[in-house]
C-alpha cells in the first residue's frame, strides 16, 4: 500500500479503457453461467447436492477462457494480459458461492466513501435475489465522513478506502462501539492522471512527493519546469486537484505516499472523483491521484518509475501483483453491537465475500480479494467455509 514496487496487498462506461471492458466482459460471463446454480442454491440447500450444480459452472468456466483467448485477439492484448486475464478468472473460480446461511431482516446503512456507495447500490440490488427482505441503503460524504457518523450511529457501517488505524479504533472506542473491526471487501487501484498533452512518460515516487507535499521536506515544484519539461510547459504551473480531507483519497495519500505530510495548501478540492479528473482533463497542467477504473482517452495514467522499474497503470500490473498503489476498500461495523444489527451485517458482508460479491466488485471497476484474503476476512467475521 505504499508507493514502492512490490507491494501487493461512480465508474462509467466511458471511462474503461478495452482492456477493461474484458474485465467486465469475463465478470459479466462468469456471472451467467452460476445463474443456474443460484437458483439450484435456494431450491436445494443441501450441501451435498450443491457440487452437482457445479460441474456444468466448471465446464461453463472453460467456455470462459476460450472466449477471453479468442476476444484477446479483438482487443490486442499481450501474453501479460493473458496471463492477468487467467488470473482473474482463477482467483474468482477459486471463491466460494454464496449460500444464505441465515435470515436478514431488516435495514444496513453503510456511510462513506462515494465510490464504494456506488458498489453498495449493485451488492443491494443483488443480494434481492437470496434475501428479498433485505434493505442495503448507502450514503456517500467520504471516508472519514464514514468513521465521524459511526460516533454518533454506531449501528450503520462506514465504507473507507484506507485502512484502519489504532488511532481510529480507539476513537470509536471512545464513543461506545465495544469492537470496531474493518472487513476488506475489495482492491481499489490508484493511477496519478496528467492531461494527455503533458510531455511527462513517467513519475517516480520523488516527483509525486515534490507535487505533492505542502511543506518544503521533498522540495518544491511550483511549475512543470521542475520536472525538466521544457519549451509550453517549462513555465506552466502545476495544478493539484484533489478530493478533500474528508475523503480517504486524500488521507490515503498523506499517510502512505507523502509519509505523513499534508496535501499542498493549494490544491483544487472537488467533490468526487469524477469531478478531480475530468478537471485535470480540462487543465494542461493539472494532476491529481484518483481511482484507475476513471481512466479515459481524455488523461493520461502516468506510469511508476520505481528504482529500474517502469509499471504500467492497467489491469495487467495489478492483477500480476506488479503494480504498487493499491488501497483496500473497508467496510467498518461494530462486531460488539446488538445481536440482531451484527446478523444483518455479518449477512450481509457473507454475501459480499462470496463468488457474487466479488463479481459485483469486478463490474463496478475494482479487483477482488484472492481466496486466502477472502478466508482471512471470514477468520475475523467468525464465518464458517462452504468448502
């Protein structure tokens, strides 16, 4: 989660690059051939019947890679992609399907970041199908928008895309939660997005720092010219967009990318992500850090310049455990709260660890959890294994 190679821990249509839209494509087409098992699931809920309705997904799964291999070709992807695009479909294979273990009746509110209320509106709409009394409602306002609410609504659940600290559990703590867990759910990559007129090829973790930093510690970098670039650039000014301190963007940057140190006092704060890059797309010399599924023909994804290294910011990177800036999508609640709110939400998170969950997550633009991260997270959920 840091900006040095190695570490591995509202998307729209037109914001997917091809190779995204495959990610889709293959989440979309793992996602219907379980149709069939879903409805097997609720008409028979012995466990012993439930991997006969497998084999015909696991021959569904090799149609899969056959037309992933075949719309290689259309999309013009490399033996890398391929190998990303195998990995993918590995890692969602591997996961468990879901199986509704217990009844949830009843409302969850999950507050916080924007991005993740966007996914929690599809994990709402899908989990209908296993739980038709189920009410899943999300609130935007940003990752510490989340964490404040939980102060005075310890009952809801707070989306944060940072993870947690001691400092943040002490303070919810503080305030009457008795045991404040964060679950991970899902991977967020971030690109560092520049206009597509900006001579830059690269960023190394030097530079981002120099841009970035409010104080003088990584020195100073008024205009592009500091970077070297020269001739329209050398004296246009850099212009920083940025989400806010109320979002965990902006947080994520400050403790893990500008090793403690603020944002630079003046950034352009907007209220998404959305809005942060199609400002840079209207700005020569803007830059910003923002979610990479909001990447478009209209910026550029900067790639990592780490030691002799160059990453690409695409899918491939992530998915081969290249790629550095990857943050985790959090879902906050208190494990010590009243009975029948910690069903609902264990239940609830049930669903959004499962084969399905991490399918939705794929759709809406992040990457899931592997099969030892998806067990590490029931570990603490206290959750049993279908297999």
């Amino acid at each position: 989660m840091h900006f040095e190679a190695g570490s591995t821990l509202e998307p729209t249509s037109e914001g997917r690059s091809l190779r995204s839209r495959l990610l889709q494509f293959v989440a979309t087409t793992i996602e219907g051939s379980m149709s069939m098992s879903r409805v097997h699931f609720k008409a028979n809920a012995s466990p012993t019947i439930a991997p006969h309705c497998f084999r015909g997904m696991r021959l569904s799964m090799n149609w899969v890679a056959l037309i992933c291999f075949a719309m290689s070709f259309l999309v013009g992807l490399t033996p890398a992609h391929l190998r990303a695009e195998h990995e993918l479909q590995a890692i969602i294979d591997s996961l468990e399907p879901y199986q509704a273990k217990s009844v949830w009746k009843g409302k969850v509110v999950i507050v916080g970041s924007g991005s993740v209320a966007g996914l929690a509106e599809m994990w709402s709409r899908e989990v209908k199908v296993f739980h038709s009394d189920a009410v899943l409602e999300a609130v935007g306002g940003g990752s510490e928008f989340g964490l404040e609410h939980l102060l005075t609504k310890p009952e809801d659940v707070a989306a944060v895309t940072r993870p947690l600290e001691q400092a943040d559990v002490e303070k919810l703590k503080s305030a009457g939660m008795k045991e404040p867990v964060a679950i991970i759910v899902g991977l967020d990559a971030l690109a560092v997005f520049v206009h597509p007129k900006n001579p830059m090829q690269s960023i190394t973790p030097d530079q981002f720092r120099k841009i970035y930093c409010n104080s003088d510690k990584f020195g100073k970098c008024a205009n592009w010219g500091a970077l070297g670039l020269a001739e329209s650039f050398e004296a246009k000014p850099v212009v920083v967009y940025d989400r806010g301190a109320s979002s965990g963007t902006q947080v994520y940057a400050e403790r893990y990318l500008l090793q403690g140190e603020k944002v630079r006092a003046d950034a352009q704060n907007k209220d998404s992500n959305l809005a942060v890059v199609d400002a840079v797309a209207a700005d020569e010399g803007g830059i910003c850090i923002a979610p990479l599924y909001l990447k478009s023909d209209k910026v550029k994804a900067l790639p990592l310049a780490i030691g002799e290294r160059m990453i690409t910011a695409d899918e491939s990177s992530i998915l081969l455990g290249q790629y550095p800036l990857l943050r985790p999508i959090c879902l906050v609640f208190d494990r010590g709260g009243k009975a029948e709110t910690v069903t609902n939400i264990k239940t609830m998170l049930q669903y959004v660890l499962s084969r399905e969950g991490q399918l939705d997550a794929v759709k809406a633009g992040y990457f899931p959890l592997n099969i030892d991260q998806i067990r590490q997270q029931q570990d603490v959920l206290g959750l049993e294994m279908v297999r």
